[in-house]
C-alpha cells in the first residue's frame, strides 16, 4: 500500500504539472492519466517505486512502454516518491 504521504505528495507534483483531478476520480486514474498510462499500469509503477524498485524496474515491472511516457514526470514521480520514503524513515529512526 503506497504511503499517504506519497500519495499527497504525487498528487501535488502532477497539479503544479497541470493535470487537475476529476471529481470522484481514484488516485491511480489520476495518476494513469497524468502519466498517460493504464490504471493498471499506475499502480503497479507506484507500488514498485514505493517498495525501491528503480525507475526502469518499476517501468518494466508495469509494462509501461517507456517511448509513452513523459520520462521527466515519471523521474520527479519516482524521486518525489523516494525523498518522501526517506524523510519519513528518517523521522522513524
């Protein structure tokens, strides 16, 4: 299950990215099409990146044709994922 926090977080880096939510849209259609990806696809990529896959492991992982995807966006995704991971370990620890 991927942190609140992450979820906050990826939800605001694809606002300021503009791509606004739809009313009563899911977190992961959400992602799916700021993405340009399935459903499906999304959360399988965020869990990965949640669980410290690579960004080309989690692409794979997913099936996501990489020449699809704005591979700007999927890296800030990925290292907003891992910076939120790791200040909340921090903050554990």
């Amino acid at each position: 299950m991927v942190n609140a926090e992450v979820i906050k977080g990826v939800n605001q880096l694809l606002v300021d990215a503009g791509v606004q939510p739809r009313p009563d849209e899911s977190f992961g259609d959400f992602v799916a099409r700021g993405l340009g990806i399935s459903a499906r696809q999304a959360e399988v990529l965020l869990t990965a990146l949640h669980d410290g896959a690579t960004v080309d492991e989690a692409v794979l992982k997913a099936g996501v044709e990489p020449a699809y995807v704005d591979q700007d966006l999927l890296k800030k995704v990925a290292r907003l994922i891992g910076t939120t991971l790791g200040s909340i370990a921090s903050k554990i620890s």
